[in-house]
C-alpha cells in the first residue's frame, strides 16, 4: 500500500475572490475592444516622428553603437540606455494630445461613466 502524496488541496474557484480590475486595467480592455488603442498607437508614432523625435532617438542608437563597439552592442543594452532618455524627451505637446484623445474616448464611452 502506498503513502498518500501530501500537498495541499486543489483550489475552488468558487471560493477565490474574483480579482478586481483596476481602473488602468479596465481602461486598457476598453481601449483594446473598441480598436482606439491602435489608432492612439498610429497617432503617437506620426507625431513623434514629425518633431523628431524618432531621428533623434535613431542617432541616439547609432552613437551609443560607435561608442561600445558594433558587435558588443544588443538590442537589451540599447532598450536599457535609450529607455529614460526617449521617455524623457517625448515633447508635451504630444503627451498633451493623447491625454486629451484618451480623455475624449473615455467620456464619450457610456460604459465608463
């Protein structure tokens, strides 16, 4: 006769609580479902590559690439260096226009009201 396997009991989904969403969370669903997020996606790389912000992040790359040498650079250096640096120098004006897109989608949706 064998001895029984100790572990613990199989969890009843019934008696988990349901895990809340956040208000981030629900946003991004909503978001997703109605296909705004593509279009804020479409809209936020037109406008950074119309100030520059693009170019600028490019030649950022490039030089990090020339600074460390062509073959010991990988795409996880450059996302660790560059990161902070694009993050920082996105303009206001266009953080300012998708806030104001997002915040339009948001009132106008009669699911989050």
């Amino acid at each position: 006769m064998r001895a029984s396997i100790n572990r613990p009991p199989t969890p009843n989904q019934e008696e988990e609580p349901q895990k809340d969403l956040s208000l981030r969370e629900i946003i991004n669903v909503k978001l997703v479902e109605s296909g705004e997020k593509e279009k804020l996606m479409e809209l936020l790389r037109e406008r950074l590559v119309e100030c520059g912000w693009r170019d600028e992040m490019k030649a950022l790359c490039r030089a990090y690439a020339r600074k460390k040498g062509r073959n010991n650079v990988t795409v996880d250096d450059l996302i660790h260096v560059i990161t902070p640096k694009g993050r920082a120098s996105v303009p206001d004006s266009v953080k300012a226009e998708l806030l104001q897109r997002i915040r339009s989608f948001l009132m106008s949706s009669s699911s989050l009201r």
